[in-house]
C-alpha cells in the first residue's frame, strides 16, 4: 500500500495542468469501457440495442457526454471530494434480455466489473513501470494510481443499491418481485438523492471506507 499511497499524495500535489493531463485518459477510459462493458453484456443475453445503436465500441468517442465525462470530473478533481462524471448510457432493453429479471444483474455487474478489471491493470502499469527510463516511468506510474482510484471510485459508487445505479439494478434483480418493484420506484429521483447525498458529504462518508478496503485488496494482490 506504500507505493500507491505515495503516488496518491504525488497526484494531490500536481498543480492543475499537470493533474488534468494525467487524469484525462483514466476517466475516459474509465467511464467509456464501463458503458461499453454493459452494451457487451447486454448482447450477450440476448437484447441487440447497443449494439444496432453502434454502442459495443471501445471508441470513447461514441460514448463521451462533453458535461458528465470532461466537464465535471475535471471539476470534481479540482475541487475535491469523491470523483463524478457518467457517459452516455448505452441504451439497453431489458425485456429483451433471454431472462430480464436474471439477466439484468449480469449486464448491471458488466460495468464495475469492467473497472475492476481496468483498476488492475493500471496497478501492473505502477508495479512494471520501473522497466521504462524516468522520464516515461513517472508519469506512467503517476497515472496507473490515476486509473487505480477512479475506477475503485466508480466501481464503489456504482455498487450502491441505489437505482439507476449498476447495483440498484443488481438489487432488484436479487429481491423478490414486490420489493424490487418498490425499489425499482425509486429511480427517478435516483440522481437526485446521490447528488444531495454528495454536496451533504453522507456520499463520502459511505464509500471511502469500502473504497479503502478495495485498495487494500488490489494492492495485495499485485503489489
């Protein structure tokens, strides 16, 4: 935990140029396969809209939103807290799924598992850096701890049992069909509660603690 802790309080004291140019091509990266990875899923089981809509891509520019994807995570790592942005949602149909309501929580788990993934990777881009000269060794060391924490962010907060979140719709996959209608009533406001959630600090004070607890756990496995 070290080494990603000293790169983590190397990144705090990036001036703002230096911490954009880092963070750009994690939270790209981050926000476009998670949604990619649900179009994937959602093919799998059977429903075809993403991928008519051309939304199976790994292209992030058919994914990008100009505000939820460049503007406010920029906002967000400049002004603190817990990083928030979004893509544009891949369109899926789940009465098209083979079984909606089991399948629903495999295409949902498709898009944190997928930063899961990614989070490793940017940890072996940390641990193999060393091989590269100084001048390619930083900076590659600098945004592997970039990508390490905005995809345990996004993966923890999209875990919340909170619809449209991913883990609000793995919810109502698991509950029984009477609490998962009530819970699914929730998603309109979805947004909302997590904003309020946010600028009241109660977001933070929920995730960090798992979100340590994920760090821990990737830096034991590949530190």
């Amino acid at each position: 935990m070290e080494v990603l802790q000293l790169l983590l309080q190397s990144l705090s004291n990036l001036d703002t140029v230096q911490r954009i140019t880092v963070y750009a091509l994690p939270v790209i990266f981050a926000i476009t396969v998670h949604e990619a990875a649900h179009g994937y899923a959602a093919r799998h089981f059977g429903d075809m809209t993403a991928d008519a809509a051309g939304r199976i891509s790994l292209n992030p520019l058919r994914h990008i939103d100009p505000v939820g994807t460049l503007l406010i995570p920029a906002l967000t790592m400049l002004v603190g807290g817990i990083l928030f942005g979004w893509a544009k949602p891949v369109p899926v149909n789940f009465s098209k799924l083979r079984h909606p309501k089991r399948d629903m929580l495999w295409v949902a788990a498709a898009g944190p598992g997928a930063n899961l993934v990614m989070a490793l990777f940017w940890a072996l881009a940390i641990k193999f850096s060393s091989v590269f000269p100084d001048f390619i060794a930083t900076p590659l060391a600098l945004m592997g701890a970039a990508g390490i924490i905005i995809n345990v962010i996004l993966m923890v907060l999209n875990l919340l049992p909170l619809p449209p979140l991913d883990g609000g719709r793995i919810a109502v996959s698991l509950l029984p069909n009477r609490l998962a209608y009530r819970l699914a009533q929730i998603e309109p406001y979805g947004f909302i509660i997590l904003i309020v959630l946010m600028f009241t600090h109660v977001l933070g004070n929920i995730l960090w603690p798992m979100i340590g607890i994920v760090l821990n756990l990737i830096t034991w496995i590949i530190f």
